[in-house]
C-alpha cells in the first residue's frame, strides 16, 4: 500500500513539472485557442461526468457534475477575461 502511494505521489510531482515545463513554452499568440480547446474538453469530461452519475448515481457522481461544472464556468470566465483584456478600451 505504501509502495503505491509513493508511486502516486511521485507520478504527480512528475506530471505538475512536465505540465509547467510545455505550459511555460508556450507562445502567447497561442493561448487563446488553446483556451478554446481546454474548455471544449472540460465540456466533455461535464457530459461524462453526467454519465456516470446518471448509471452509477451516488454521493460520487453528484461531485463529479459538480466538480465539472465549476471546471466548465471557470474556463469560460478565464476566456471572458483574456478576450477582455486584449481588447482596445474606448476613449
């Protein structure tokens, strides 16, 4: 059991590195479109997660859609921000 915790633990530090490694390179012509296609897939992990409530139903499920719904509306205030502050102010 310990040895798979240490695993675990190991493959998330691993992950959050690799993920701040190819996020940082970037170019930020680029980030409006890959916001675009995050939030299209959090649409699609909120779909699953209402699958999965709605056949396994459950406490689990009920956060699930909860935890995916969150996801869902902050991407698109975080889109609704970038577009936002990349527009020119009127004077």
């Amino acid at each position: 059991m310990t040895g798979a915790l240490v695993v675990s633990v190991y493959l998330l530090a691993l992950a959050g590195f690799l993920g701040l490694d190819v996020i940082s390179k970037v170019p930020p012509t680029l980030h409006r479109p890959l916001l675009a296609g995050m939030n299209a897939i959090a649409g699609v992990t909120l779909l699953g997660a209402i699958h999965a409530a709605r056949v396994g139903g459950g406490v689990l499920g009920a956060v699930a859609v909860g935890l995916a719904t969150v996801n869902v509306v902050g991407g698109f205030v975080a889109t609704d921000r970038l577009l936002g502050a990349s527009e020119k102010k009127k004077t």
